[in-house]
C-alpha cells in the first residue's frame, strides 16, 4: 500500500501566492482570499488585496493596538 504523498509540504495549510513583505522583503505564505498578513520575519502585519482572484497586493500596514 503506497500513498503519494508529498513530505516537503504540511497539509494543514494549502499556499496559494506569496508576497513581499515590504518592509523587509521576506516572502510571507498566503492563502486563497486571505485578507491579512504577519510577516514571519519583522512581525509586520498588511492588509491583502486581490487585484485578480490570482494575484494579490499589500493594500496597507495592520496598524498595532498599541496600549495607552
Ligand atoms: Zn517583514
């Protein structure tokens, strides 16, 4: 009993495009239609919109909630 499965990817999440984090340029995974984004590298969060169902573009900088 053989399955071909490929090891090199986890299942849990399925990646669909990637972008540029633009402040630092690392590559950040998205999902279809994900609607924001943390980059794994500087910790930035943007806010992703798809320009085509296939192609998506940092709209915006996810604002922290910094604490008074
Ligand atoms: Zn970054």
């Amino acid at each position: 009993m053989t399955e071909n499965e490929p090891q090199k990817y986890a299942r849990s999440k399925e990646i669909y495009q990637r972008i540029r984090c633009m402040r630092c340029t690392h590559r950040i995974d998205l999902e279809k239609d994900q609607k924001e984004a943390y980059c794994p590298a500087c910790g930035l969060g943007w806010v992703i919109t798809w320009v085509t169902p296939d192609i998506p573009m940092v709209l915006r900088r996810i604002m922290p909630n910094i604490p008074k």
